[in-house]
C-alpha cells in the first residue's frame, strides 16, 4: 500500500492530494494523516481504499500515452 494516505505516503508536503483510483475523488490530506493514522481512509463518494498520488497520476498517463 505504498503511496496511499494510512499506508505508507512519504509525500513531505504539510496538505497534499490523493485521488480514488475508484471514481477519481480527489482528497486534501494532512501530512499527519498520511503517516500517523493506521489503515487506508476509503473514500467519501464510493467506499473504496484504492488512492493514488501525484507520482501514480504521472504514471498511468505516461502509460496512457
């Protein structure tokens, strides 16, 4: 779970953004949040615990291409 809020997020930034990888939500989290807090937060629209980051967002686009 590497990359994901609550299972493993090594973003350094204070507010940083995840997205669903479910349905696309986006969600501030707080650096606390990421790192502190046990277990992947799912998500408020669809209940889903499958996040991405800006790395991963990078990537399935370069994929895309």
């Amino acid at each position: 779970m590497d990359g994901q809020p609550g299972g493993g997020c090594q973003d350094p930034r204070y507010r940083h953004e995840h997205w669903c990888a479910a349905c696309g939500t986006g969600r501030v989290f707080s650096i606390i949040r990421c790192r502190v807090v046990r277990g992947v937060p799912p998500c408020s629209e669809c209940g889903e615990q499958r996040w991405m980051d800006e790395i991963d967002a990078f990537i399935a686009g370069v994929q895309g291409a």
